[in-house]
C-alpha cells in the first residue's frame, strides 16, 4: 500500500443550492431545490429539501403542491451564475497547489503528495474553511492514494459526522474500513449494470470487489474495471489530467419553451445556439470545417407525423467567425424547414475542429479573414465585459432569457419562472447595500 501518491477530491456540497444560498442567506437551514431546463424537474437538492422526501429528477409538477405547502424554495438552473461561481472555487483551489484537474463543475482532483502523511487532515480543513470562506461555497474533502479511493474518502466525509467534511484514509486499515462501509454500486467507475452483476454474485460491498480475482474483472468489466480494482486496492491507475483536451466537436441545443411553428421563431433560436458555438470555438483557439443543423417535432407525438431532419455542409475553408458560421446555419434551416409542423428542438454542431493557428488563408480570403478575425475579438471583449446579451444580431431577436416575465421571452426560450439574478456576470445583477 505504500506510495507517494496522495489524491484530494474537493467536492461542492449541493452545488447548485449553495450558489443561490451565497446570495441569499437568510435560505440557509430552508429546504431548496433547483429544477432543471424548462422548470422541469427536480436536479438539486438541500438536504432540508432531501429530508421531506423530494427525490432527484421528480417532475416538478408531481411535487409542486407539496413543495408550496412545505415552503420549498425554489429556483430555475441559473447556469451562468454556476458556472462563474465555480470558476471561482477552482481559482481558490490553484492556491493549495499547482496540479489539479477539474473533474465537472462542482469536484476537483488535487495532487496532494508534497504532504507528509500527518499534515494532510489540517491541509484539508484548510482548504474547506478557506474555500467557503472566499466563495461562500460549502465543500467536502477526501484524501487517498489513488482517485478512486480519495472519490469513497470524500462520499464518507459527507457522511461521517466526526470527519466534519474532511477525510483521508492513510494505512491499511483505514482503506478496508472504508471498503467495507461503502455499497459497490458507491464505487466510481461502476455503472448500474455492472453493479447488479456483481450484487448477483454476492459481491455487495467495495471491499467485497477489492477481493475479486484480477482475470474475472479484466473478462468481465474489461481494462476499466480492472483499473479500479486496482485502485481500490491502493494502486494508482490514473494520473490527474490538469487540461481538458480540446473538443472535436462543439454543439449547442436545446428544447423550445413550448412548440413553434414560425421559421422566424426557430431561426432566433438557432442564430443564438450558433453565436454560442462560436464563442466556445473561440475560446479553446480552433476552427470548424464543417456545420450540421438538426431540426426535430415531438418524436412522441401520436396526433401528428413526426419530423426529425439534419443536414450538414462542408465549408470551404476553416473558420471560428461567427458571420460564416450564421450564413451557413441558416442556409441549412431554410432547407430543412417545412411549414404547418410544431417543432420542439432545433440544434448545431460544429464539426472536425482544428487547431486555429494551422488554418492557412489563402491569397482571396486572407483580407476577409483578418477583417472577421478583428471584428471576433472585439465581440468577445464586449461580451465577456457586458455579457453575452450585451451584442446580439438582428437574426437573434431582441429578447432577453433573463426576463422572468413570459410577455418579455422569446417563445422559443425555456422556462425559467425562478430565475435568481446574475449576481456575479451583470452590474444589473448587482446586490444592493442597503445603509
């Protein structure tokens, strides 16, 4: 079991609550939930909200009665203002070390092995109080040798009351008590179907599968599943992976806020879905050569035919500019659109990336490019500044899915009827101080 390797998995308590409780403090200790797109249904929890019984992605509709009567508070998913926070809690966390690897929005990997063995539990409530105490964000710590093990350590620090959210898990000992606590079906890496498998065979607990023979495993739950064996066993597998390897593919969709059935409408809402791709483009430094759009009906729908399309163009040549991508979005819409059906969904993805620094212009297009080239950073210094609303195309329309109030949105737009403010990504989101 001796190794040097020493792995922290920093995870955000009820993530998504807690970024809506940092800017409302007077809902700590009140249930609260979030609901997902288009307010439909349950996809974070408090544990107030979790002790009433509310369980994960419930319709929010089964609940709504009960959630009113209980004074649930509720909120519509604010992804930008998560996404922002947790940018921050990532920024706090690259003060405790320089390797770490941002494993979603809410967990971080941290390679911990400058520590000594007997310094690692005061480092982890260091990192948790100073984390809460920059961010407002509450967050769990488990430490072990390997990722998998530090993942159990972490789920037990939740729910250990004497770890106080802080658990590492040294000798062997430690390990096989740990093991032994945990379900399989807690372990990472197991999905449902292997963990049935295994509950067949008897083998119910992490330390039930730590024991299983290395052929069986590799047989039957192929490298991956032999790799968290070994892990459980104290044997690192995996390394972190500080960065994120560039997409192949970028795509942005979403279901409409009710069925549309105008090309007007559906073109507002594909225009807005490809500025976005384009700005993500941007943002990881590379270009598309191909585009796809796909346009769909109520796949369910008994009472009419069903219309799912896509169609996809080659470009002539590479680009992240959000004019060329727009032109050919649309010209593939127009294509595909029929009148008198009511569509749901209409998406893009951006196709075959490659990195912008080997896109050679050639002697027609390089005048155009360098313009497009200009006009793009420009746009993102204003967005980043103003937001993404700040700048917008005549295509896009002019609402805002910021508004709550349904006579201000787009029909296109989803649900959002407990949107919380911007607090973090507009000076209109603001708190005010009252003196």
């Amino acid at each position: 079991m001796a190794t040097t390797s020493r792995f922290a998995l920093v995870d955000c308590n009820s993530f998504y609550v807690s970024c809506e409780r940092v800017f409302r403090p007077e809902l700590e200790d009140v249930p609260v939930v979030v609901l997902s797109n288009n307010d439909g249904c349950v996809i974070a929890r408090s544990k107030e909200a979790k002790a009433l019984g509310i369980k994960m992605g419930t319709p929010y509709f089964q609940v709504k009665d009960m959630m009113e009567r209980e004074r649930v508070e509720v909120f519509s998913s604010n992804y930008e203002l998560y996404g922002d926070m947790s940018r921050r809690v990532v920024s706090t966390l690259s003060q405790f070390t320089p390797n770490l690897e941002i494993y979603s929005i809410d967990e971080c990997f941290l390679d911990l092995s400058h520590l000594r063995p007997e310094e690692v539990e005061a480092y982890g409530h260091r990192i948790r109080h100073t984390v809460e105490r920059w961010t407002g964000i509450p967050v769990s710590v488990g430490v072990a040798c390997t990722k998998t093990l530090a993942k159990l350590a972490n789920r037990l620090a939740k729910k250990r009351a004497k770890a106080k959210e802080v658990l590492a898990l040294h000798t062997p000992a430690e390990i096989e008590e740990a093991l032994r606590e945990s379900s399989v079906k807690d372990v990472w890496g197991i999905g449902r179907q292997h963990a049935k498998r295994l509950e067949q065979l008897n083998v119910v607990t992490a330390w039930d599968l730590s024991r299983m023979p290395e052929g069986w495993v590799k047989k039957n739950m192929a490298v991956t599943g032999l790799r968290t064996l070994l892990e459980l066993r104290g044997q690192p597998c995996q390394d972190l992976e500080p960065e994120t390897p560039d997409r192949k593919n970028i795509c942005t969709s979403r279901s409409f806020g009710r069925p549309l059935t105008e090309l007007e409408d559906i073109a507002e809402a594909l225009s807005t879905h490809t500025v976005r791709c384009a700005t993500k483009l941007r943002r990881q430094n590379s270009c598309a050569t191909g585009v796809t759009v796909f346009l769909m009906t109520n796949r369910f729908a008994v009472t009419e035919n069903v219309y799912c399309n896509s169609r996809t163009i080659q470009l002539p040549r590479p680009t992240n500019s959000e004019l060329e991508l727009l032109s050919r979005a649309m010209h593939l819409l127009k294509n595909m659109f029929r009148p008198g059906k009511r569509y749901v969904k209409v998406g893009i993805i951006l196709n075959d990336l490659v990195p912008a620094s080997e896109v050679q212009l050639d002697l027609f297009s390089n005048q155009d490019g360098e313009k497009h080239k200009k006009l793009m950073s420009t746009l993102d210094t204003l967005r980043q500044r103003f937001g993404h609303h700040a700048l917008k195309y005549a295509v896009q329309g002019n609402k805002n899915e910021k508004d709550v109030e349904e006579e201000k949105r787009a029909p296109w737009m989803l649900q959002k009827k407990f949107l919380s403010s911007p607090y973090t990504t507009s000076l209109k989101g603001l708190l005010r101080i009252k003196t």
